[in-house]
C-alpha cells in the first residue's frame, strides 16, 4: 500500500486531499488493484479505467445518504476500496472476502447486489420516485456503461425518464468496451463521436458546460438552451438524448479529477435528470489490459513478467467452454445452416474460432439477450440452425421470448448455455441454478447436459438433428479426464435415453447424475467400493425428457439418489420425482441432492459442491444413510 492510500479509510478522507493528490491517489489504487486482483482474480480492466471518475464522484456527493448506483456493478473496486473495505481486497470474490459486485450486506454505500447490466437507470428511478413520496432530497447518481445503455431495460428506463422532476444525474462511462467491443448502431453512434473528439476538444466542452451552468437568478432550462447553442455541444450523442428530452452533456475527460469534480458540482444542482458523458480508458495504467481489455475483463490469478503477463491456472486443461467452441465449428464446416449468436460474450462462450472461420454465419448483438433470442427464433422460421450462445445466468433475461417465440413455435433453436450450475468467485449473481427449472417447464423443450468432452460433441450432434429447440447445459469448469469417458458414454444421444456407467453386483443404492455432476457421481462410487459398498451409476443426459428407465431400479427393491449442478428446486431430480409420482412409484426411496433455495455466496467452485453437498465424498454420506435407513427397516 502507499502512503496517500495507507490513510483512506472513508469518503470524507479524499475529500481533504486536493486535486494533484487525488491524482497520485488514483495511481496508488490502479497499483493495489493490480496486485490485488493479480492474486485472487477478478474483473481488471473496467476498474483500472474507473479510478479518477469514481474519485470525484465521493469527493462530491454524500454516497451515506446519496445514491450510487452501478451498471454494471463489476467496476465498483475504487468504489468499495474507498468506502472502508480496502483490507478485504486480499481474499477479494472467496470466502471471508468480499464480493466482486457490489453488495448491500457489506456496506451501507452499496444499494443492490448487482451483476446483470441495464438495471441502474430504471432503479434509480424508482428512488427518485421513492425520495419524492418521502419528502427527502437525497442525490442519485447512476454510472452506466455505454454498453449498459444499449439495453433494452436502460432504453425503457430513458422513455420513463420525464416521471422524474428533480436531480438524478447518469453519468454515461464511454470505453467502447462491454466484454468484448460493444457492437451493434448505437456504439457506432457512440464511436463516432468518440472519434471527432481531440484531447483539447473535451478541455474546451468541460470547460464550456462549467461556463454556461446556472447561476443564481438564472434557470436550469435558460443554462441548457445556451449550452445547446454552443458549437461544441452540437454533437450526435447531444442530439439523440436532447430528442429524448433529456439534457446532454459532455464528452468529457473521465480522467481529469479537477474538471470532473467541478462537473459533478455543477450538475449536482440541476432540479431535473440529466446525462453527462465521459471518456474513459479501459484497462488505464496497466499496457496488457489496456492493449487487451477483453483477455483482462474477468480474469484469474496472474504473475507480471515484465511487459508479459503469466497466468497461474492451470495451463492446457481443456474446458468445457473450449470443447464446445472446438465442437461447434466442426459442425458448422460440415452444415452451412448452423448460425451462431452470443450477447456480448463473443470469448467467454469459446465462439473466438467461429467467428474467425465463419465471420458471416456469426452475431453478437451486444447486451440483448431477448433480441438474440428473437433474432434466431426469425433464423430457425427461415430454415436455419441457431445456436444461441449465453451464460446461464443472463439467459434468464430473455424467458418471454424463449416461450414466445421459440417453446410455443416449437423451433428448432439450440440454446448453449455456458457458466450453468456454481460459477465460483463471481457468486450469486452469476450462478447458473435456475435454467433446469425454468426451461423445462416449457412445452416442445429438450434439455440435455454432456458429462464429459466426448459427450459436448455427441450433444451438439442430437441438438442439430432435433426438429424442435433444445438446450445444452455445461459449467464453468474443466472437462474431466479421459478416465472418466467410458465406453456406454460414447453412445450417440437418443431423445429421453439415459446410459447406465457403472453397473455393481448386489447394489441397492443407485446413483443418477445429470451433466458435469456426474463425474463426482462416479468418484462417489468408488469411495463407495473401497467400503464395500456396491451401487450402481446412471447418466441421465436428458432432464425433458427424463428417461423412464431411471426408476426401474425401484421395481428391484433399491433406492435412487439424483445428483444435479442446480438447484433442487424445479431440477432434474425434481422431474424424477415427478415422474415417479405419475407412476405410483414409493417417493421415499428417491432422494435429491442439488443447491439449496438459498443463495449461494462466492468461493471456489469445489468448496461450494462441496457445502451443498453435491461433491463425492458428501454424495457417498447420503448413500449410506439411505442404505442405513433401508437397513433399519
């Protein structure tokens, strides 16, 4: 730590520096960012690009009873480092850290826990809305990503923007980047600004809208007209909000402290809502982030070596990630009808080679996961093979338009849905525990999970050959080795067939796992077999439809334990369940282990298997206390 930073433990202690030594203070913190996030991993380059902005912002407003609201929440480490919890920082996203987002349960200056993008304008809204019925005055400052805006929930936000007749300031942060470049026409729009604008030109706009600000005797509305005259102020991005109603301004520097607290002063004092858009450097401060923002985005544990960057994870293991990407273009060489589309997550979905091999038959419409959705619903009508490739978590944005126009249609969409089950240290607001539940649910849906390498392929292959939609669910992990990839796996996928892995003579305890799970499925049966202790392991591979065959086992005296990377809740087991409950079948013998319906809090992926009790060695306790409970009867 450095000596500026050593005494910050509070807002109201930046607040005495001046402005060249909040300058040096910004330095401080891209350091112990770097090196923070150098050993826990974490999301880099967004908050070395933040710094200065998020400095002058808590050098202005009182975010203790003022508002600060992140979208998207992942840039909020100067944010949290200034607020008390800069000691956290060295077990940063693990447990007995803090969270990688901001989390009301941690401090009183954070107002949701938020991951997802396009929420902040709408919520803060909501407070303004909240203040005025409460006759309270509180500040409310919204810092929206220019990929955040382009949401459709930020453009509904922006319509309803005129119900709010008193302060609320969006300050537009303008890198160009989400996870990979932001696409589509309003980052064109964006860029082209970007690109008029020389240093000196956003010296003169700050300066200009400092110039023309209200002053006693004169109204808001007067100061907005002369600003708008303004040559500098005549810009595009001007234009399209100022159509919207909503007053503009910028660009500016977002790395000029003294400008942008002046700004922040200024516009504090505004009785109405209002934009001011900055430019900022993703990546600022650190030359390999700052040249590859994306590779930076999200990362692990790394070491610097110079100018070079090493990574600390575990080098050449293959992912599922990886396999599917690998999988995918293989397929798409043989069948020109295969379309891939992604959200803003060209590389975090392995899509990097597609769309290199097959630039035209690629589509990342950005941070709409419904319009991706819609747009392969339109691919699919017209005879084409969609795949659509989201996290599973931001998945769940787009259910109206997953039942509308692709369940209720019955098309053919193949929907591949990485980052499902426990994600790690990016916790709760990223695990992907509810896609079972509420995919299967829909009529016409099929739902598939490959434990293994070999299994991606044989699952890509069915979903292709399918005429109906079907989903592909897969972690964020590694696939496991060639040890586990036994020959009854290699079957190619039968619609509702599971495939039987380990048969045991004299078993009474059966094992089902469902996708990823079932690798600790088997380690849970052989820790079995060293207690002598035969059961039998089934891959269940579809969860709609479940195969009938899974709850033979119950004719023949033995008991069924399903084992799942989801929540309990509307999952696999609890298609099993139903199923059995159909057919008359004794539920008492069936147990199902799976998340709880709680949430889940960031740690590394095993540790929370393990504290749901869904890794091997808690898999094989519940076993034996179904075996003793039969025993004792």
């Amino acid at each position: 730590m450095s000596e500026l930073l050593d005494k910050v433990n509070s807002p109201a202690d930046i607040q005495r520096l001046s402005v060249p030594q909040l300058t040096e203070l910004a330095g401080e913190i891209r350091n112990f960012i770097l090196n923070s996030v150098s050993k826990t991993g974490g999301h880099l380059a967004s908050n070395l690009g933040v710094v200065e902005l998020t400095l002058a912002l808590h050098c202005v407003f009182n975010f203790k009873s003022d508002k600060l609201l992140w979208d998207v929440g992942h840039q909020c480490y100067t944010h949290k480092i200034i607020t008390g919890r800069k000691d956290k920082f060295a077990n940063l996203r693990h447990v007995g850290g803090i969270s990688g987002f901001p989390n009301p349960a941690e401090s009183e200056y954070d107002q949701f826990a938020v991951g997802h993008a396009g929420t902040a304008i709408a919520t803060a809204i909501g407070m303004a809305l909240g203040n005025y019925h409460q006759n309270q005055d509180d500040k409310i400052v919204a810092v929206v990503g220019d990929a955040s805006i382009v949401n459709g929930t930020s453009f509904e936000a922006l319509n309803n923007l005129g119900l709010i007749k008193r302060q609320l300031l969006i300050v537009l942060n303008d890198n160009s980047m989400a996870i990979d470049a932001t696409v589509g026409a309003m980052a064109k729009y964006f860029s082209r600004v970007r690109l008029s604008q020389t240093y000196e030109d956003l010296r003169k706009t700050t300066n200009n809208i400092l110039e023309h600000m209200p002053v006693i005797g004169k109204s808001v509305e007067e100061a907005l007209e002369r600003i708008k005259r303004s040559i500098r102020m005549v810009l595009p991005a001007s234009q399209m909000f100022e159509s919207l109603h909503i007053p503009y301004f910028g660009p500016v520097d977002g790395h000029d402290i003294g400008s942008l607290i002046q700004l922040f002063e200024a516009l504090a004092e505004l009785n109405h809502p209002a934009i001011l858009h900055v430019y900022t450097k993703k990546g600022k401060g650190f030359q390999p982030a700052d040249k590859g923002p994306t590779k930076f985005h999200s990362t692990g544990p790394f070491k610097i070596n110079g100018e070079t960057v090493e990574t600390t994870s575990s080098p050449g293991k293959r992912t599922f990630t990886k396999s599917f990407g690998e999988y995918l273009t293989a397929l798409a060489e043989k069948d020109k009808r295969i379309i891939a589309l992604t959200s803003a997550m060209c590389d975090g979905t392995g899509l990097m080679h597609f769309r290199e091999k097959f630039a035209e038959r690629f589509y990342d419409v950005g941070i709409a996961e419904g319009a991706a959705v819609d747009v392969a619903a339109g691919l699919a009508r017209d005879g084409l093979r969609p795949f659509v490739c989201i996290y599973s978590t931001f998945l769940q944005r787009s259910f109206d338009q997953i039942f509308q126009e692709v369940a209720l249609q019955n098309l053919p969409v193949v929907f591949c849905i990485d980052r499902a089950g426990f994600v790690g240290p990016d916790g709760p607001t990223h695990h992907g525990l509810m896609d079972i539940g509420f995919m299967r649910m829909m009529p016409n849906m099929v739902l598939t999970a490959p434990a293994n390498d070999i299994e991606m392929k044989l699952a890509l292959e069915f979903a292709l050959g399918h005429e109906g939609p079907v989903v592909i669910r897969y972690p964020k992990d590694f696939v496991p080795p060639d040890s586990f990839i036994k020959a009854t796996n290699k079957r190619p996928y039968k619609l509702g067939t599971s495939v039987t892995v380990k048969r045991s003579k004299n078993s009474r305890i059966v094992i089902v796992g469902y996708g990823s799970i079932l690798t600790e499925a088997i380690k849970a049966a052989e820790i079995l077999a060293r207690e002598k202790i035969p059961v039998d392991v089934i891959n269940g591979r579809f969860a709609a439809p479940v195969d009938p065959k899974i709850l033979s086992p119950l004719k023949q005296g033995k008991s069924i334990i399903t084992v799942e990377d989801h929540n309990v809740a509307c999952g696999f087991g609890s298609a099993v369940i139903e199923m059995a409950a159909a057919k008359n079948y004794p539920l008492g013998h069936i147990r199902l282990l799976g998340a709880p319906k709680t949430f889940v809090g960031h740690d590394s992926r095993d540790a929370q298997l393990l504290q749901t009790g869904i890794n091997a060695d808690r898999i094989a306790i519940a076993a034996k206390e179904m075996l003793a409970k039969k025993t004792r009867k």
